[in-house]
C-alpha cells in the first residue's frame, strides 16, 4: 500500500516536471531549435503511399527472399551434417578408444 502511494505521488511530480505550461514553447526548446508541432502541414506527411510504390517494395522484399532461400547455407542439413549423428559417431568412436585401452 505503502509503495502505491509512492509511486503515485512520484508519478505526479514527474508529470509536473515534464507539462509545458500553457503559451507556448520553454525558452530552451527554442534555443536549441526543436520544431513545433503545431507546425504540422495541413496536407500530411511527405510519406509516399502511392500503389506503385508499394508493389515495387513488396517485389524488392520477394526478390530478397528468393534470393536467401537460394543460398546454400539456407538448406536443412543432409544426412551428413545431421548434429544428432555426428554425436553418435562420436561417441562410437570415444567408447572404442576407451575400450582399446582397457586391459581387462
């Protein structure tokens, strides 16, 4: 209870230190040149959102994706390079040499 009652009032004081009071930008947000965003175009973003430009990123990510798919290293692994084989084969061999120098 007693660490709700902290956190809220914490939450208070940092909100009070971060809210601009009203009228406009602090002195030092206007020194150091950061924009307002009250001066947001009227007519949006320049984000291009045309179809066209779309559909030429959507072919671009594809032709990515073929092209890592193609790669050799993206292949699932043979027979040969199977972990779980190459552990047996292991310790096959560890057990033989263990055994060749057991003398009983």
């Amino acid at each position: 209870m007693r660490g709700a009652l902290v956190l809220t009032v914490l939450a208070f004081a940092i909100g009070g230190c971060v809210n601009t009071p009203v009228g406009g930008t602090p002195e030092w947000a206007a020194a150091e040149g950061f924009p307002s965003l009250r001066e947001v175009p009227a007519g949006g973003t320049s984000a291009t959102t045309s179809v066209a430009y779309w559909n030429a990123v959507e072919s671009d990510l594809l032709a990515a994706r073929a092209a890592a798919e193609a790669n050799p290293r993206a292949q699932a692994p043979t027979a040969e390079d199977d972990p779980q084989a190459f552990l047996d084969e292991a310790r096959r061999e560890i057990e033989a040499t263990r055994n060749s120098h057991n003398p009983y």
